[in-house]
C-alpha cells in the first residue's frame, strides 16, 4: 500500500526579479510503513516537497496523497493524521519541556499518558529536563523534544525535514535509531537530509538536486549502477594532487573526499600510467587504492549525467 503518491509536483518562487523553479515535475511513491529518506543539499527541494505534502503551502501544479487524502481537498484530515518536525527548533523556548508537552497534546486533544508506548523511549531521555526551559536545552535534547512532541498524537505519517542537521554525531546516531524503532511501530516516515551517510539508514532514498529527482531506490542498489573504476588516491599535497588530477586523460572526475581525492577513472585505464604520471609531478608518500563507491559517490555521479543533459 502506498502511503504517500506524489505525481509531477512543480513548484516556482519569484522573489523581485529572480524566478526559482524549486520542483520540477517531481514524482515518488512511498510504502506503508517505509522509512524513506530524501537526500539532498541545501537548495535541492527537500523542504519545499515536505511542506506541499504537510499542507503548508501550494504546488503550482501536480497532485499528491497522503495517507489516501488528496493534501488540497483533504487539508484538514491530513493535519490531524500526520506528524511534522520542521528544520528549524519551533518549539515554545520560553516554556518547560513538560510545558511544551502538554501544550501539544492538548492541541489534538490528547495526553501523553494515552500514547505514552509510543514516545515512552524517547521521553525517559527527556523527562529527567522536563522543568527546563526547551531554549535552554542542548541540541540533542531539542531534538529529542520535538520528536515527542511530533509523536504526541500518534500519526500514521512523519515528515521530518533535516532532523538532525546541526546536531552532534553521537545524538544524530540515537536519534536514527530511534526512527528505526518508530519503524517497527508501523509508522510511515519521510525524513529528509542533506547528510549522505544517513541515506543507508533508510528503505529507499530519493536523490534529489536543484528539484529534480536523479534516483529512488534502495541505496544498495544505486551504488550497483556505479559501474566505472572508483579510486581513492593521497599525497603530502593534497590541493595540487586535485588539479593534476583533473587535467589527467583518464580521469573522469575528482574531488575531494575525507582524507583522500575519489577519483572517477576511464573503464581502461592504466594504473601504472596513472601512478608514474603523479610521480611525474612530484607526489610524495603517494597512496592509491580501489575503493567501493558510497551513496554520495553516485549521487555525485548522477548529479553529474544530470548537468550534462542539460546542457547537451
């Protein structure tokens, strides 16, 4: 069963004399019960698409479905059947944690204490705060906040917009494992990102850029259609090393990547060539090695083949 359907949503801005097209066309369909993840910078359309499916604001043209109601016609169920944490911390700062609860459980006419199995993992993290004021909570803490607070009425439905953007590495990793729980809860979640490393968490993933869709599916299997070599190459000068890397014939593409350049090379190229032309410049303590390409390394890739159409 599909719990959201999106078909050929397009979406413009037009701020004085600029005209933005910040979803072109965009179509995606996500399963009952699928942890979903839209990956994609700043920029891309993840907050534009989210705040479309929550009601908040108006596609151009298109249709989409949330939970089988249509989000124009059936604006008002939607609102009452869905959870949505927006990017930015949007909570009451000058009240409690408990405060904050309260509040939102009263909105939808609800307490805690009635859906307490839902956010009961969450909340024993939280309630040890609750008479803190939520601005003076810590990021993670925030974040755990507005999660409970998203959950309070039990929805079928959560949309959460760059969760975990800001927040340290320990809190972004609990805070995907309890997504995983909410998972097993049956509830359906779009949660969108522009952390790579966070798209192999989800089911399936949708790259997007600059509002159109470059792929959907399981990450796994995205990174199986990398079908070209994938080198992971360092040097003592690691700026130089990236331009003469560019200007090598058999590179396709470089860029920088942690402590190494992801070099993208000609399916027949010469490894020896490659490393006597980088002695050849004066590489010191040069490492080369093959590496497996991660989601980012397609959607680099795929970013790539999509500037190209464009331009052909």
């Amino acid at each position: 069963m599909k719990t959201i359907v999106v078909n050929n949503l397009v979406k413009t801005y037009t701020t004085g004399k600029q005209t933005v097209q910040a979803l072109k066309g965009i179509s995606l369909e996500v399963d009952s019960g699928e942890l979903f993840g839209l990956i994609g910078p700043d920029g891309a359309g993840k907050t534009t698409l989210i705040r479309i499916l929550v009601t908040l604001l108006l596609a151009d043209s298109g249709s989409a479905q949330v939970d089988g109601h249509e989000v124009v016609q059936d604006y008002k169920i939607i609102r009452q059947r869905v959870g949505y944490m927006p990017g930015t911390f949007s909570l009451y700062q000058d009240l409690t944690v408990q405060e904050n609860l309260n509040f939102f459980a009263t909105v939808f006419n609800t307490s805690i204490e009635e859906n307490y199995d839902l956010v009961k993992d969450i909340y024993v993290q939280i309630e040890p705060f609750k008479n803190r004021r939520a601005g003076k909570l810590s990021g993670g803490m925030k974040q755990k906040l507005a999660l409970c607070c998203t959950l309070i009425h039990k929805p079928t439905v959560l949309f959460l917009d760059e969760p975990t953007t800001g927040v340290d590495a320990v809190s972004r990793k609990a805070f995907w494992d309890m997504l995983a729980n909410l998972k097993k809860q049956g509830i359906t979640t779009l949660v969108s990102t522009p952390y790579m490393d966070e798209a192999a968490m989800c089911d399936r993933v949708a790259l997007i850029q600059e509002g159109t869709i470059l792929a959907i599916d399981r990450p796994a299997v995205i990174n199986q259609q990398f079908h070209k070599p994938l080198l992971a190459i360092a040097s003592t000068a690691m700026f130089r090393l990236l331009n003469d890397l560019k200007n090598y014939t058999e590179v396709i593409a470089a860029y920088p990547f942690g402590e190494y350049q992801h070099v993208v090379m000609q399916p027949d190229y010469h490894p020896e060539q490659l490393e006597k032309y980088l002695q050849g410049k004066n590489h010191l303590d040069l490492e080369i090695k093959i590496v497996s390409p991660n989601i980012e390394d397609s959607f680099i890739q795929l970013m790539s083949k999509n500037q190209n159409q464009i331009l052909s």
